[in-house]
C-alpha cells in the first residue's frame, strides 16, 4: 500500500515534515517521477516528454552544415488546472472523500491520510514552480522544465548568441505563459539582456499576436462536435461500474470518470504522482487519448475549417523570418503561446496533416498521425532550423526533440527541405487560407499584419499579465 500521508496545515497541503512520531507516515519518495510512460495518455495535460516516433537523426545541423538562425514556437510549461477544470475534479473528489470507500480497493488510498492537492485554490492556473508544487521532489514543475528546455538550447544553439548582448524573448500575456519565458530566458546565460516582449492575447490585437484564434470571429472549436460525440464512451461507463463493484453505493458518472483522467495528469504535475492513475487500465488510457485526439483533431487541427487560417499567422511571419534571415542581425527568435495555438500552427504548416479525417467509430492504430499529446505536451517546443551546406540553404522543423520531416520535401541533409523548394512549398500552403478575409479581422482590429518581430525594439510590447482560463 502507498501512503500519501502529508501534513495539512493551514488548509494547505506539504509533501514532508520533520517526524513527529514512529507512526508518521509519509510520502514514497521512491515513486516520485515513476509514472512517465503514462504521459502520451493525457492529451497535453502531462508533463513534457519527448515525441515518441523519433527516427534518431540527430537535430544538431548535419555534417559540414552550419546553423544560421532557429526559431522557437512554444507552449508554456506544467502548471496548476484551469478554475473550470479545478472545480470539476473538486467535485469528484467531494463525492469520493464523503463516501465510504473499500479499504483495500482501487480508491483507497482516499482513506490513507490523503491530501487533495487542490485545496489552494490561489494555485489554479499558475504555472507550478519549486515554491508552489505540492512535494519540493516533484521534478516535472513548469520552472524547471523551462530552465532545462533553456541549457538545452545553449547546447545546441549558443553559438548563434555568441554576438548578442539584448535578445528579445516574445510571449503572450498570460501569465503562466510569461512565466514559463521568463524562467526560461533567465537560465539561458548570465551575459544576456533578455527583453520581455509581452504580446496581448486580446481581439484588438488582430494578426499582431501570438493568439491570433481569438482574433478569428468565427473561430469554432465545438463545431463538429456531433463528429466526436460519436465516439463510443463504454471505456467510462466500464471504469464507473468496477469502481461500483468495489464500492458498494458509490455514484459516479461518465463525467466524474472523465474527471479522474484530468485528476491523475495535474496531480503528476503538482505533486511527481498520481494514486489516481493506477486505477485505469492501458486499454482504457488508450480510448481516452483517442477521445482528446478526435476533439482537438475537429477543434484546433486539420478537421476545423479555420484552424490552418489562425495558423497562417506566426507560419507567415516565420517565412519572411527565413526569407530575411541574411539581413537581420538576430539569429534567434523565441516566442511562447498557448496549445492550441501550436496546433493551428502546424495545421497551417501541414506537417501531422495526412489527409485523412480521424474517425469516431474506431481507433485508426495503423494509420493516424496526428496524436494532441505528442504534438503539445505542456512545454511543448516546435523548432524552425535554417542551415547552411556549401552554398546551399535547408530547413526543418524538430518539434519535442525529434527531427519531423515534410513528407513533400525531405531529401537535403539530415531530412531537411531545400530553402527554395520550402518556399514553393509554404506558398501553396498559404494559398489555401485567408485570414483577414475568413475570420473577419477588420471586425474587431486594424492590425491586419503580424508585426512585433521586427518593431519591438520601437514599439516595446508591455501589455499586462493575466491568469487566462483556456489553454
């Protein structure tokens, strides 16, 4: 049996204390960090982890090949749930803690001494951080992945700040996105300037923003929802009637089952582990995952008829990056958003579009690529390479450390696209959307161009943080 017996003072829960008793039972620190193979299960709400199709081409430039500029298009890292989501899982908890539960069941260790690791509810949407997480040991908190994320990219990228004293870091102005840039600028090198430039996330923003959905009028992202709603739910009814079995007059829901699934990825997140995970089988993560992947696929991906017109924003602005790319004495270009926005980026880019819609009557093992949690993970990173090889220029694209070629164009080094033929290619890309015009922008701004990349120094974006609910 493993105890989760932690103080609770002050109606806030810690991970150890100094022992008061032989009796004292405390946390199993040996499964701290124990439960990573769970993560791909989660849709984005776990922790980071590296995407797990890697062709093991490695992503530093290839041989006789040299970096010229990288651009950075990330998601902010682990944090606390959203207030909605929060409530949710409070109410399942509520139901559990009031119920009487088997003492040797599943759902047990609610009776251990349990303490809820949502009990502060100051916590809900802040990235978590060494001095907010529930155990000090946790090592999944949203500080430390981006100053790892940050030494990682000096190893691989330092010598393209070699001249550079100012660098300009990009981030919308939620709060737990700033952080995470913030968190991670400051551990990439002591000798840097960072200049926080914070880009509102509201409608007024129009394409000038690294959120431009919310720009987009009719942006819907529940407007296939009778396509997913298809997708069989016995997986949650099946989790319900075994937990009812075991506990004999415990009531829960579909909805209470699907808020255990969230329970389980924010309390790895807060806490380095989750009692709650050990109650759902593979096979059931499996159809759970395959759910997330079919509501964000219809929502945010390839099956929304405007995701890749949000995308066309920040993909533009990166062509004319590498178009430029000669003349600007920058080399590095680090923005930091929100998911959602990663995915309609690569929905612009076509890069996990293979052209066939996902299905709800089945999961398609053997044919889909498109997976939400590989793709974003919290601290997801998408990387744009521009090298050089001989008198040649190639680019590619490594999204969470594993080097993901366009299908259409892979032949040049280390799988990449020559630079004129990846112009041909994003131009045919871009051709098929229309941002302005499809999401009525005019409507609601006058920012009809993405900008802030090339008029910061002048403009020297500050717009105020917020704690924002989606994302």
């Amino acid at each position: 049996m493993i105890y989760f017996a932690l103080l609770c003072a002050f109606c806030n829960c810690v991970a150890y204390a100094i022992p008061v008793s032989k009796n004292e039972k405390f946390t199993d620190i040996t499964i701290i960090g124990t439960q990573n193979d769970l993560f791909p299960f989660f849709g984005g709400s776990a922790p980071y982890f590296s995407y797990p199709m890697n062709s093991g081409v490695s992503v530093e430039a290839p041989d006789k090949c040299s970096m010229k500029q990288i651009q950075l298009f990330a998601r902010h890292g682990e944090r606390y749930p959203t207030n909605s989501t929060a409530q949710l899982i409070k109410s399942t908890y509520g139901k559990l803690k009031n119920a009487h539960l088997n003492s040797t069941g599943s759902l047990s260790f609610i009776n251990d001494d349990y303490c809820f690791f949502l009990e502060d509810p100051t916590q809900f949407e802040e990235l978590t951080t060494l001095k907010n997480v529930i155990d000090p040991i946790d090592p999944y908190s949203g500080q430390q992945d981006a100053q790892r994320h940050a030494r990682e990219f000096m190893y691989h990228y330092g010598d393209l700040l070699e001249n550079t004293t100012t660098l300009p870091i990009f981030t919308s102005n939620s709060k737990r996105v700033h952080d995470t840039a913030l968190y991670f600028g400051q551990a990439l090198s002591n000798k840097l300037n960072i200049s926080m430039q914070v880009i509102s996330e509201e409608a007024s923003s129009g394409a000038n923003t690294l959120t431009p959905y919310n720009s987009c009028k009719d942006y819907n992202e529940t407007e296939h929802a009778a396509i997913y709603a298809k997708f069989p739910k016995d997986y949650l009814s099946g989790i319900s009637r075994r937990l009812l079995l075991e506990n004999p007059g415990l009531n829960l829901t579909t909805s209470d089952v699907t808020n255990m699934f969230s329970w389980c990825a924010y309390e790895i997140d807060t806490r380095g582990y989750s009692p709650m995970c050990e109650i759902f089988t593979r096979e059931e993560l499996v159809y759970y995952s395959y759910n997330l992947d079919l509501i964000s696929y219809y929502g945010e991906g390839a099956g929304n008829s405007l995701s890749a017109d949000v995308g066309s924003v920040p993909f533009n602005s990166s062509i004319e990056l590498l178009k430029q790319s000669e003349y600007l004495d920058n080399k590095v270009w680090l923005s930091f958003t929100h998911d959602t926005n990663l995915i309609n980026y690569l929905t612009a880019i076509g890069l996990f579009d293979d052209g066939l819609k996902l299905p709800a009557d089945h999961i398609p093992f053997r044919q889909s690529s498109y997976h939400r949690s590989w793709m974003v993970p919290l601290g997801a990173r998408i990387y744009t390479q521009l090298y050089q090889c001989g008198n040649e220029s190639y680019v590619r694209y490594v999204v969470n450390d594993a080097v993901i070629p366009l299908e259409q164009c892979s032949t040049g080094p280390g799988l990449s696209c020559k630079l004129s033929d990846f112009l041909d290619y994003a131009e045919k890309q871009l051709q098929k959307t229309n941002f302005l015009q499809d999401c009525k922008v005019e409507q609601s701004s006058n920012q009809t161009e993405l900008t802030f990349y090339w008029d910061y120094q002048k403009m020297h974006y500050n717009a105020p943080l917020f704690l924002s609910e989606p994302h």
